[in-house]
C-alpha cells in the first residue's frame, strides 16, 4: 500500500519532470511557427473563395497543400476560425490524441508489472514531448499524431476486451480513414490482410474508398487534379535530399547525385516490404499485436518517397517494445526458444540490453543530429549521422523484438476448463416400513 510520503514524492518528481521538460522544450531551437497549420489553413481558405486547392502556394515559399481532397474536407472548419483560434483547437487535438496513445502504449504496461499508474503516464508524456517527431508535430501543427491515434483506435477495437462487443464491428474504420487523409497509412489495410483481421481490413478499405468518393463528391474537379496531377508532382513536397527526410528514398538520394535512385530505391523498398511481411508474420504468431503494428509503423516510413521527422512518430511504439520486451508477468524461465515465433527465452541480460537499447534510441530520437549535416556531403559522417533516423527505422525493422506472449488484452482468450462429469449420486437407502403398533 502507498503511504502518503511515497505519494507525494511522486508529485514531487512528477512536477519536476514536467518543468524540466517545459523548459527544455521552450530553449531547444527548431521552432517551426506552426508551418505546416498556416498551409492547411491558407488552402483551405483560398478552396473556399476560388474553387481551386493545388494551385495554392504560401506566400514566401514553394510549399502548398500536398493531402487528398478528403483531408482538405476535414480541415474546412479552419475557415470559420481565427489564425489563433485554429492553432489552440489544433494542438488540443494533437494533445488529445497523444495522450490516448499514451494511454493505451503505456497503461497495459503499469497494471502488469504494478506501477503507479498516473505516475508511469506522466513520465511517458515527458519522455515523448522530448522526441524530435512529437515536438515536430506540434510545432509544425502537423496531424501525424491524430493518424495514429486513428490507426491505434482498431488496434484497440480488435484486442480480447472488446470480443464480445458491438464497438467491434468499427474496427478498420481509424484505418481507412487515416488513408484517406493521408496515403502513408494504407499500408495497415494490407496489415490488416496479412494478419488474416478480414472483417477489419474490409472495412478499413470500404472507409478508405467511401471517403475518397465522398471527395470525388464535394470536389469533382479539385480530386481529378489530385489523382491525376498533384499526386505525382514531387517538385511540390520538397527535395529528396534534404535532410528531413529520413526516408529510403532520402538516404539513397544523399548517397551520391548519380546514382538512379528511382530504381534503386524502388528495389530497396520491395525489399523492405518483403522483411516487413516476414516479421508480420512472426509477429501475428506470436500474437504480439503491439510489435506487429510499430513493424507496419516503420515501413510506412522507410518506402514512402518521403519521410519528414514529424512522421517518424510511427516509431514511438517500437520504443515501447523494446522498454517491455517480457510482457509474461509470470518470471519463470521459459525452456526453449518457440520455433514458430522465434522468442528467445527470458535472460536478464538481454531484457537490461534491451532498456538500455531504448534509452539510446530515445535519446538520439530526441537529439535533432540529421541537421548537423549538409545533403551535399559524401562522407561517413553524412551517411550515418545525417540519416541517422532511416537507419534506426531500419534497424528496427530488421531486430524488433517479438515477444513471446502478447499483452493481456491481446491475448488468445484463456482455455475454458475441461468439463467434469458429474459423479453419478449414490442411490438412496431404502428405509424400512414403519412397523405399526
């Protein structure tokens, strides 16, 4: 039982954690003035007054609106609002979103292994404001985090504690309409089709698809420019090389101005997607949801042609991973490696390897070094420390832990116990006839 001195140094470490995340995030430099929020809410009132989207361009710069017509759709509200206005519902959306994320990454995690669990949420917030992609985000007044919280939202609908539950039947629907807005996130369709979740990935693609035609219907000719003209036009998202963009694409393209980094990023991206389904596949065994999701996380972001830093946080779930590599809260060894999952039996070792691992990612996640570096250089330095980001979304890719139970939400439900038949009942004594007198 907590005493109340335990409680309140809590509070006291608590608070500190916060402040010392508030300043750092208010003295680091990068600041993006909310970029991203000031295109979107310039698009969206230029559709409104000439009919036109993709022709938009921020003043001052060579950047416009780069998403489907349906994501233009879901932003029209921004008309009716102020600048301000719409920046404050923005962030309270991205919070919102965040911390529901955080609530179902982290709070599984507390409850099994007994933490304080408001205790373990607050340092999880410090720990990810800190991160490069989460303050990106916020700072660029990106929607990143409100995608995969929208993705996550099915992985939630498909877990055991909904099984018997009507909200069920809307797993798939955060997925399709998180393609719909952006198309990165259609890769969890085909996840949903790999891990054999066929009502869900039907639904995911009738969300999808019904949002798209919902554009085709409000804007005929806006979305035919898009899909047949805007989609294609890289020009307008930027150069491959710049170092924010921690691609495959990105690497290749810093690797050397001759090579055909088309085709060869092409070949790498069928490869990735190879190792992706074959983890998935190990991961669906295993029947580590958690796993399985940041895996089609990180692909997402190494074969879309470009990968700014604030869409890497698809990798904040591996993060999780990799700080709860064991969820079995039972500590006795396991025998042997499963052949069919390929989970190693607990060692301490490996489970320490693997926190400190975390910290180590986390901590060059947080650091901003991809801008260090020049896209001009040809040297080692450039190739590790300037791609740095698409190397650990590599790297992940290829050694990501799958553990060997799933979380408890997740799980298998638990085997009914065998039936016992019932011990015939001993037949009754005859009593004898009362005897008159």
């Amino acid at each position: 039982m907590l005493t109340r001195g335990t409680t309140t140094a809590r509070i006291a470490v608590l608070a500190v954690a916060v402040l010392a995340t508030g300043l750092v995030l208010a003295v680091i430099p990068g600041h993006r003035g909310w970029f991203d929020a000031g295109v979107y809410y310039g698009a969206v009132r230029h559709w409104a007054a000439t009919g036109q989207l993709y022709d938009y361009v921020r003043p001052g710069t060579p950047y416009g609106f780069t998403y489907p017509p349906f994501a233009a759709v879901c932003m029209l509200p921004m008309r009716l609002l102020g600048w301000h206005p719409a920046i404050a519902v923005g962030v309270a959306l991205s919070a919102a979103a965040t911390a529901l994320l955080l609530y179902w990454l982290v709070d599984p995690v507390a409850r099994r292994r007994g933490w304080c669990r408001w205790y373990a949420f607050g340092l999880a917030a410090c720990l990810c404001a800190l991160t490069n992609p989460v303050r990106d985000t916020f700072s660029f007044g990106q929607v990143n985090l409100l995608l995969v919280a929208l993705v996550f939202a099915d992985r939630q609908l498909t877990s055991r504690q909904f099984m018997c539950s009507r909200w069920r039947l809307l797993a798939g629907v955060g997925t399709g309409l998180a393609a719909a807005i952006k198309l990165t996130p259609a890769l969890f369709i085909v996840h949903l089709l790999l891990t054999r979740q066929w009502r869900a990935a039907a639904t995911a693609a009738a969300t999808a698809l019904g949002a798209t035609g919902a554009g085709f219907l409000i804007a005929p000719e806006v979305s035919r420019r898009f899909w047949t003209a805007a989609l294609w036009d890289t020009d307008r998202v930027g150069g491959f090389a710049n170092m924010s963009n921690q691609s495959l694409q990105g690497l290749i393209a810093r690797l050397g101005p001759h090579l055909p980094s088309r085709a060869l990023w092409a070949a790498a991206a069928l490869a990735v997607l190879a190792l992706w389904a074959h983890r998935l596949h190990r991961a669906a065994a295993a029947r580590d949801t958690l796993a399985a999701y940041s895996l089609t996380g990180l692909a997402c972001c190494l074969v879309s042609p470009i990968t700014w830093v604030h869409h890497l946080v698809w990798m904040l779930p591996a993060l999780v991973v990799l700080a709860d590599p064991d969820p079995d809260p039972d500590p006795a060894p396991a025998p042997a490696a499963d052949a069919g999952t390929g989970a190693a039996p607990r060692r301490p070792g490996r489970r320490r390897a693997r926190t400190a691992l975390c910290w180590l990612l986390h901590l060059v996640l947080s650091s901003g070094m991809v801008w260090l570096w020049h896209p001009d250089g040809r040297s080692l330095g450039t190739l590790l420390g300037g791609s740095a980001y698409a190397l650990t979304s590599l790297g992940l890719l290829l050694a990501l832990p799958i553990r060997r139970h799933p979380e408890q939400p997740d799980g298998p439900a638990a085997p009914a116990p065998p039936e016992r038949t019932a011990a015939p009942a001993p037949a009754p004594r005859a009593r004898p006839a009362p005897v008159g007198r």
